[in-house]
C-alpha cells in the first residue's frame, strides 16, 4: 500500500511540472499581445530624438516635436541613418553641422553590433581556428587545424585528428616570452571568413592579462595588456569592423562595458549604467558624428547617444507593460503558484526557471482546495481523506488539482 502510494505521489508530482510547462506556455500563445516598442533615432539635423512607432498594423513617423510627418521627411531628418535612401531620391546633403559628407566615409563610419545575455551564457567548444590574417590571395581561408590552450597552446589537425607539434610549440613559446600564465580563462574570436580582416583572438590568462593572439604569414603576433584590478572579463567581443577605432568589446563580471581600441589597446569605458549581461540586451550602432547605445532589459528601452570621445549627449528611455502586470498575466497568476519553463531567453543552458505569482496565487489556491474537498468528499468510501492531497494543491494550485483527478486515491468510488 504504501509503495503504491508512493508511487501516485511521483506521477501526480510529474504531472503538476508537465502542466506547470505546458498551461502557461499555450496559454500566452493564445492571449498574449505582444507590444513593438518605440524606435528611437538620434537625428543630428535636429539634436533630437525623432521615433518610429507601429500603432495597430501600421508604422507611423515622429518628429523631434512628435509632430507626425511623412516616410520621406523623417528619413531627411536622420540622413546619417537613411543616407542610402536619400542617395536614390536625391535628397542627401553635402555637409551636416558643419562636417562635409563624403559617401565613402560614412560608410566606413556607420557601424552596428549587439550582445544579447545569450551570448554571454552559453557553452563553448573549446577549439578555435586561427586564420591566417595576411593570406597571399584577397580572400581569408579557414585553416584545417583548431587550436586550444590548456597547459599550452595546442593545435589539433581536423583531418588527422592528431596533434601538430611545430605550431604548438611555435605559439606555446611566443605566449611564454610574452609572460601567459596556463592555462586560459577565455578564448574569444571570430572563427568566419566573412569579414573585412581577421584580428585574431583576444585570451584572458590565469593572471587576468589580456592577450592578443594573431597569425601572420605562418608566425605568432602576441600583444600583451595588463587589466585593472578591477576588470574580469566574462566576454569579449571581436569586432574587425572597417573603421579601425576599437578591436573588441568587453563585458565584466560587473557588468562594465569597456572597448579596446587601437591606441595601444586603451581601454575605453562606455557610460551606461543599468547594464546587467545576465538579463539585458545591447545594441551599439555608430555614424561619421555619433554613437548610440541601446539597453533592452524585459519592458524597458533605455537609449544612449554620445559623441565620438563617448561622453553622452542624449538619453530617453521607454517603459512597456510587462505581459504579466496585463489582465492576461493577472489571471494566470491568481489561477497557478508559478510557472515553469526548461529554457530561457536570455540563455541557452537548459534548466528549470520558475515565474512564481505571489500571493495573488492564493485565489487559486483556495477555489482548488475547496473544489477538491466536495469531489473528494462524494466520491471518498472511507472517511479518512488523504491529507498529501491538500498538501499538494496547497503548493501547486491549480496544477495540483488537475493532476489529482487524473490519477484519483484509491479510496474513492469511481
């Protein structure tokens, strides 16, 4: 009897998590709204934020006073954003705030990248190509052996599966001159050939020195930087962009943002402070005149722009209703303790992340416990309920009692 009961308790357990997952998830499928949020573009014309906002299923245009205006007059406003456009209708000017525009140098100025939480919180595999950053030909050429660095830097042959001694020792010497500590507490890179250059790979070593690791023509390049105290890199992001202004950016165990730019790989700290890599995304883009940083955290947009020495001249921020705080989400918390999901958005660890309800659950709680107890009572032969079952509604809900009618105690009637 008791094995038995046991044994009910554990599916009834599994069932409660299946539902847990499941309920939610089709039920945001079916009431969820999803809310586009404002694009906001810095127009240096005006020195103003100018917006984009989709209202029902069409997108309508602002400008810096929230006039509304045509498709055509808010791309004058941003003709650094929409120069490409105003080429093909004629409309882009020859200088702006006194800088001449030259076509080929904003181009070569208009830059863009983004780190999402995802990025950061994943696994890696722990072999990399080092692709040679002078090729004789015009194109880069993905090399057929892969490199890691334990207790040197060792480089794997991808057909032979064998270890090729000569760069290893070639590397692992060139890393000891320069002071590298085994083994690495991070390998970041850009392992594509679709890319203006290759600046090779940038290595955190066991002492936190900053290594920049290159091939060229066959042989080592290593650049060493000393980091602060205070900066542990968890990421770094290798950038090989056109404009030769920064070769990577950095994301701390403290969430401080820094690029490392080609003066002597100083360290350019970017001014945004409600940064956490764990949950929030961002956005960098870049023109001949500004930078604009774009934090994206849940409901929250928070835009910065600065000048080209990064001291900010212009924040906005935007706030949305989270999905939970609708009528939608109140109903689903009052109805269910929490909800479970196996992956997240801003990771791709697999894991169990609960979205727990609050007290408002107890609504649910309640209607659970007392719908249960007048089944439990006209189907019960003994007089004796079980009391795990209202233990069990009394930490699941909704989820409980579902799960309890489809495997019902032995003792009831049916």
């Amino acid at each position: 009897m008791k094995i038995i009961k046991f044994s009910r308790v554990v599916l009834i357990l599994t069932i409660v998590m299946v539902f847990s997952i499941v309920i939610p998830k089709y039920y945001w499928m079916t009431f969820e709204k999803r809310v586009r949020p404002t694009n906001f573009i810095y127009s240096s014309l005006k020195n103003d934020f100018i917006t984009m906002k989709a209202i029902g299923k069409r997108v309508h245009w602002f400008d810096d006073k929230n006039r509304e205006v045509s498709r055509r007059e808010f791309e004058k406003l941003a003709p650094l954003y929409y120069y490409r456009n105003l080429l093909y209708h004629g409309d882009m000017p020859d200088s702006l705030n006194g800088v001449k525009l030259d076509i080929e140098e904003i181009k070569k100025n208009t830059i863009f990248f983004n780190i999402k939480p995802k990025d950061i919180l994943t696994s890696q595999i722990q072999l990399f190509p080092l692709i040679e950053s002078k090729p004789d030909g015009p194109k880069l050429n993905m090399p057929k052996d892969f490199f890691r660095i334990k207790e040197r830097m060792e480089f794997i042959n991808c057909e032979s599966n064998s270890v090729e001694e000569k760069p290893s020792l070639l590397f692992t010497n060139a890393l000891k001159k320069k002071g590298f500590v085994f083994p690495a507490q991070g390998i970041w890179g850009n392992p594509s050939t679709m890319k203006p250059y290759d600046d090779g790979y940038f290595v955190v070593d066991s002492a936190n020195k900053l290594f920049h690791i290159k091939k060229v023509k066959g042989e080592p390049v290593v650049n060493v930087k000393a980091l602060p105290e205070n900066v542990h890199p968890v990421y770094i992001l290798v950038t090989e962009i056109r404009l030769r202004e920064f070769h990577a950016v950095i994301i701390t165990d403290k969430s401080e943002v820094y690029l490392v730019s080609f003066d002597n790989y100083k360290l350019v700290k970017l001014p945004i402070s409600d940064y956490d890599y764990r949950n929030t995304q961002l956005r960098f883009s870049g023109n001949i005149l500004t930078r604009t940083i774009l934090l994206s955290k849940d409901n929250i947009n928070e835009v910065i722009v600065t000048d080209r020495k990064y001291k900010t001249i212009a924040t906005i921020s935007e706030s949305t209703v989270n999905k939970w705080e609708t009528g939608a989400g109140t109903f689903l918390k009052s109805l269910a303790p929490f909800a479970l999901t196996l992956r997240n958005s801003h990771t791709t660890f697999v894991n169990f992340y609960f979205k727990f309800a609050g007290i408002i659950s107890l609504i649910g709680i309640i209607l659970s416990l007392i719908v249960y107890f007048i089944i439990d009572s006209k189907f019960r032969t003994e007089k004796k309920s079980s009391a795990v079952d209202y233990i069990i509604i009394l930490f699941t809900g909704v989820y409980g009692l579902l799960a309890l009618l489809l495997v019902p105690d032995e003792s009831w009637k049916v």
